[in-house]
C-alpha cells in the first residue's frame, strides 16, 4: 500500500473512531491488514488504544480477535509514551479487556513505558484492584521472578503506588501477595511505611470531625480488609459496585440506616432477630459491603472489628445508654433523608474506611518488618535473615527495561546503604537521609503510628534525624500537642528524651519559641495564631522542670530572644487584624450607643401632664422597654469603650497571650448584647402602635427590620467562638474545624 493510501486509511479510521463508528471500525480491521498497526492520532496511537480508552469492550474483544488471526505481534504497538493497549486497559481497569489482551499474549505484562511502568504497575497505580489481580494470575503463570514487573524507573513499587494514592483495599493485596515489598525502598530511600507515615489525613488522630459528625463517625460499621480469594478468570460480572441503581442510592442508604441501628438493640431485645435477618437478606442481594459484619452482629452477638488496632472493641460500649442510641439512628435518618444527608453520611463512611484500614496497613507493614531489630545505639538496624538480602538489594535497569539485582557480595559491600522497613541510611543528592518513620509519623502527628513502632521496637525512641532531633523535639517543633502529651505520659523518657538539643543546640524550649515559614496551626487571624503559639511555648514551659531545658543554643541565643524574632512578623499582622476589627465593631458599637440614648430618653405613649408618670407604666411592654434599652445604652458605652482600648494598645508579645483576646471577647459579647437589647427595645415600643391594626402582623414585620443587623451579629458568631476556644483552652489544636475531605 502506498503512503497516500495509507495515510487515507489512518484519517478514515481516526474519524470513524471520534464519530464512534465502531461497526464500521471493525468492518476495516476485517478487510484491510493495513489498518491493524495504522497509528491515527499524534500521540501515536492506534484504533485499539482509542477503543479501549472509550471503554468499548466487546469491540476491543473483536479486534483483539481479528489482530490474532494475522500478527499477533500487531497488539504490541507502542504509542509515543511506549504505552501498549494493555497498559491502557489497566489504567481504565476493565477486566475482560486486560484478559482478552492478556490471554491473547502473555508477554505484554512485561512491557515497559517510558517510565518503567508495567501494565501490572499502571493498575496498581490507578488504584484498579480487579484489574490488578487478574493480570497477577496471569503474570505469575508464565514468570518466574514476578516481582521484576513491580517497579518502575523511580524505584516506587505497586505497593508505593497503592498507597500514594490511598487504595488501601489494593495495597492490603499487594501486601498478601508481594511479601517482600514491604522493605523495597524507591530511589530517594522512602519505604512503603515512610510513605504511610506521611499521609496525615489517612489516620484518625490527624483528622477532626465535628461533634455531629462524630456521632456518625462511631454509628457507622466499617469491615476491616481480608484475603482476596484466588482470582477467578471468567468472573460473573455486574453493573455497577452494587446490585441497584445509582438513583436509588437515598433508599439504600436510609435501608442501610436503619439496619446498622436495628442490629445495636439486637443483644438487648431479641425479638427483633427475625427482622434483622431480613434486612441481612436484603443486603446479601444489593451486595451491600458491611453485610458481614452486620450477620455476625445480629445472629451471632460478635464483635465488630471497628478499629486497626489489632483488638475488637464493641461498637457501642455497655456504658451507652439507649438514649445516644437512639440518637444516632434518628440523626442519621434525618441526615438520608434531607437534604445533602445521604452525601454526607457517604463523606463520613469513606473516611472511616480510610481510617480503619490504614491503620491495617500500617499493621501489616510493621509486622512484616519484625524480622528487623535495632542494635544498642537505636539506629543501624540488624538484619538477620541473610536470605533476604537479595530481595532489599539494589537494582538496576538495564536498555530493554528488565531489572537487574545486584548480588550478594555487592550488596555486603553496600551494606551502609541499606534500608529497611524501619531505619534508612541512604545517601540522597550527597547527603545521609536519616529520617525513619517514626520521625516523619511524630513529625506529621501520626499518634497511631508512632504507639504501634514504640510498641514493637521500643529502643526507636532513640531515632534522630539529620540534624540530631528525636521524636520529641520534632513534635514540638511541628506543633504536635496530641503526641507530645502522649510522649509526656511516658515518665521515663523525661530523663532522656526531652533534655536532647539538635545539632545546633536547640533545646525543646527553643524549637517551642521558634516559629518556621508555615503556618502552625489552622486558625483564622494572625492574632488567634499568635495567642496559640504563646499558649504553645508556655505549655512546653511548663510541662517539665526548668533545668531540663538549655538556656543557650550554639548562636548563644536564649528560647525567649527566638521567640521575638520568629515572631516578629505574626506580632505585626495580628496586631492590623486587631486593628480592623476593633475599628469595624467599634463602629457598630457607637451607632447603637447614640440609638440607644436617643431611644433611652424617649417615653413611648407620653406621661401625665399633672404628675409626670408615663401613661403606659403598667403594661408590661413597657417594662420590656424601658430596662432593654437600658441595657443596649450600657453594653454599647462598655463593648465601645473596650474597642477603644485595643486600638490604643501597645501590641506587645505578652498582650496577644491573654490581655488582647479577653478585651476582644469582652467587647463582642457586650456588642452582641447592645443588638439585642436595641432589637427588643424597638420592638417593644413600637408594638403599640400596631396592637390593634397589625397585631398578627407585627412579629413578621419586626423580623424584617432587625434582618440586616441580625446578619452583622451572626457573622460575628465564628470569631467569637474562635476566641472563647483559644482563650480558654489550655492546649491549642491542629484544626479548628472539621475537615471531610
């Protein structure tokens, strides 16, 4: 065939696929050879690549088909990225495309990209569990080392992709069936755990949920991973992740609903088994995914596992009473049914998944480590299975993408630069990276992580970074109050642990006065900010003995002097917020005190000419109006008068600790009491003129008049909170609110 013909054929095909033609598609492979290898769009790909991204299933099994009965060798096109229609059947994770490919020729898994990326690594990577496996069973059939597929240029692993990307269902597999990637560490030294250990939002103590969504969040049933069963090829397929329509997915939930809080009362009243065994058969038939857990709570009376903790706690203590039951399954209901609830409910349920099975993960990773101990001085680690030497070597990839291990001699040699699932020693850009992970766990707040090594591997305590910081120092420098009062709860570290200094002879006082370039904690306004990190260090102060702590570091600088200078700039931006808020409230503050004088003076109704006494002194919305706007004249002068103090303040580091905040609480408190006072005042006067023609009129009215103040106040009502919390808490926290993503 010539060029013009077989560019002709390359442009025909390329309309026919965007048109979505693809009987005519199919029509061509059959009768022209020619189009099985045609390349039709710029990145180099061919009409399979564009029918397989498309999700054309049975048209992919066609021209697999059709591409067999000529060249096999056809399916092994590679786009520019080196991509073959394998690779993109595991990144889309269809099944029966990566089977149809797979079965029809077997050396594709071995494939590379321009990356290193294997189509097993891609699955993985795209978090495609079924597609994963099914490619597993049929790598492992016609390989014999497959863990040559299971990395990439990088060095990251399947089992760094899986949890990269939070597929912790696929990464528990991967652990299952690749052992030994547990301890493989990428180019830049990090383990599987290291990444773990820095994924703050996968773990409960680093997340903070509202009071009701933590009503949710202990209501809900989430199963821990198991086993997959041997995969299955021909597996029966269904539609969708669950056996009903998307649109009636507010049923099922309000159905799942009333299921989880029917089963809490199970062991109490056991009259209800019969009908909680038929909501289990219900959700044997939708596939619903905590129908396990459900059974063996209701017919059984076991424990649900709710917690990566290793142990079984029930799902609602002996100490609950009936009425926080019931509660929750109310909430909950009225959460399905208005609204956002389903959605919401469906936010919550994820991110206890997430919680509860990556607390597995990190199990199974630690446990998986144990055949690795530290020697006396807590940092190079023992390896005592010289087997397994081979599979932690080093690696290599060699110009067809094949990886080649270095032998054990080599790797005697390199010993220095082990790493192991717990301790590393890698030379990175020139420069020995220490950090375990049990310092990035303590450094990111990770509490669970951090218990579990101690428990394990208790000389970790002893681990140190680069610039010598241990555990503790790393908490207090990354302001991390829930570890350190964990860490302050093992008396016997007070002797050792907290009186290290780093390697410029910071003391745990001194990286409490010191302030990096991020912000600390997750808290609007500089001067709140500024009020918590003062709480902060005086919290630290206070916490052990005065001698523990350096009075000078190597710069002969003292905890208090760093403080002023790291803080120098947060002192200047708090002090303008101060400033503009002081002054927009004061504002407010002035005209209510100038109504409310105008109002205080004013008698609704007149008085007596004779004897001066108001003519309406015995109706009791008199009453009502004379001492509310007595109220709203005293509360303005006084929340004015406040504000006037900030603006004349000095602004010095010791005001923002409790003077400032407290004046400001003060203010606004006597602000918001002003509103109301003047509010009811005007109402209450006013309400005589319109008692006899709009009396049922008169409330609607009145609501319309105060909504724009209203507003003012009710957009004040965060901060104010937000002050009464910092102000009054004694140790501040990461986040002031809930956080669902």
């Amino acid at each position: 065939m010539s060029n013009k013909e077989m560019e002709k054929t390359n442009k025909r095909l390329f309309k026919l696929c965007m048109q979505g033609k693809w009987e005519k598609v199919v029509e061509m492979y059959k009768n022209k050879k020619q189009a099985h290898t045609a390349k039709i769009t710029r990145t180099g790909d061919t009409a399979l690549h564009v029918a397989i991204t498309d999700g054309q299933d049975e048209v992919v099994q066609q021209l697999v088909t059709l591409i067999c009965s000529v060249d096999k060798e056809a399916l092994g096109i590679k786009n520019e990225r080196k991509n073959t229609a394998l690779h993109f059947a595991a990144s889309m994770g269809s099944v029966k495309m990566c089977e149809c490919i797979a079965s029809a020729d077997a050396s594709l898994l071995s494939v590379r990209n321009v990356d290193g990326e294997t189509p097993l690594f891609l699955a993985a990577l795209h978090g495609r569990k079924q597609a994963f496996l099914c490619l597993h069973y049929f790598h492992i059939r016609v390989a014999n080392n497959y863990y040559s597929n299971c990395r990439r240029n990088d060095g990251d692993t399947i089992l760094h992709s899986a949890i990269a990307g939070d597929y912790f269902d696929l990464a528990f597999q991967i652990i299952h069936l690749y052992e030994d990637l547990v301890n493989w560490v990428n180019e830049c030294g990090f383990s599987p755990l290291h990444l773990l250990a820095s994924k703050t939002s996968a773990f409960r103590s680093s997340s903070r949920l509202g009071r009701l969504e933590t009503i949710v969040y202990h209501g809900i049933l989430v199963n821990e991973l198991e086993v997959e069963p041997k995969y299955q090829l021909h597996p029966p397929t269904k539609k969708g992740k669950c056996g009903y329509p998307e649109n009636y997915e507010t049923c099922i939930n309000l159905w799942w609903v009333m299921k989880n809080s029917a089963s809490v009362v199970t062991n109490k009243f056991p009259v209800t088994r019969f009908l909680i065994n038929k909501f289990i058969e219900i959700d044997r038939t939708l596939n619903r995914p905590d129908l396990e857990a459900s059974q063996q709570t209701a017919t059984n009376g076991t424990k649900t596992k709710s917690s990566g903790s290793g142990r079984s706690p029930p799902l609602f203590p002996d100490n609950y009473k009936s009425c926080a039951d019931f509660f929750k399954f109310v909430f909950m209901t009225m959460l399905v049914i208005f609204g956002r609830g389903s959605s919401r409910i469906q936010k919550i349920r994820r991110k206890k998944e997430k919680h509860v099975w990556s607390a597995q993960i990190m199990n199974e990773l630690l446990r998986r480590a144990s055949t690795y101990e530290y020697d006396d001085n807590g940092n190079n680690p023992l390896q005592y299975l010289k087997d397994k030497s081979l599979e932690t070597a080093p690696y290599s990839f060699d110009k067809s993408g094949d990886v080649t291990f270095a032998s054990v001699s080599v790797m005697e040699e390199q010993q220095s630069s082990t790493i192991t699932g717990l301790t590393q020693h890698k030379k990175v850009d020139g420069k020995v990276n220490q950090e375990t992970p049990l310092l990035i766990a303590a450094k990111n707040g990770v509490t669970e992580m951090v218990e579990k090594i101690l428990e394990l591997f208790p000389v970790a305590i002893h681990d140190m970074d680069a610039k010598k910081k241990n555990i503790v120092l790393l908490a207090i420098e990354n302001r991390q109050p829930h570890l350190y009062e964990l860490l302050l709860k093992r008396k016997i570290l007070k002797e050792s642990l907290f009186r290290k200094v780093d390697n410029e002879g910071n003391s745990a006082l001194h990286l409490a006065a010191k302030l990096g370039e991020y912000k600390p904690w997750l808290i609007p306004g500089a001067a709140l900010q500024m009020q918590w990190e003062i709480k902060w260090y005086f919290f630290v102060k206070e916490s052990m003995p005065p001698h523990f702590f350096g009075r000078y570091n190597k710069d002969y600088k003292t905890p208090r002097e760093i403080f002023s200078e790291t803080h120098r700039e947060m002192v200047k931006s708090g002090g303008e917020w101060l400033n503009k808020t002081s002054e927009s409230c004061s504002l407010v503050a002035a005209l209510i005190a100038t109504v409310a004088f105008a109002t205080s003076t004013t008698v609704p109704g007149g008085v007596h000419e004779s004897t001066g006494i108001p003519t309406l002194e015995d109706r009791p919305a008199f009453n009502v109006f004379a001492i509310s706007s007595l109220i709203a004249l005293c509360c303005s002068v006084t929340s004015l008068a406040l504000f006037l103090s900030i603006l004349t303040s000095r602004y010095q580091e010791q005001d923002f600790g409790k003077d400032l905040p407290r004046k400001l609480i003060f203010g606004l408190t006597s602000l918001f009491m002003s509103i109301t006072s003047m509010l009811l005042s005007f109402c209450a006067g006013h309400f005589f003129m319109l008692k006899e023609k709009l009396k049922n009129a008169a409330l609607p009215v009145y609501a319309v008049i105060c909504l724009p103040v209203t507003l003012f106040a009710l957009a004040q009502f965060p901060l104010y909170f937000d002050l009464i919390r910092a102000t009054f808490k004694k140790i501040p926290h990461r986040s002031y609110k809930a956080t669902l993503l």
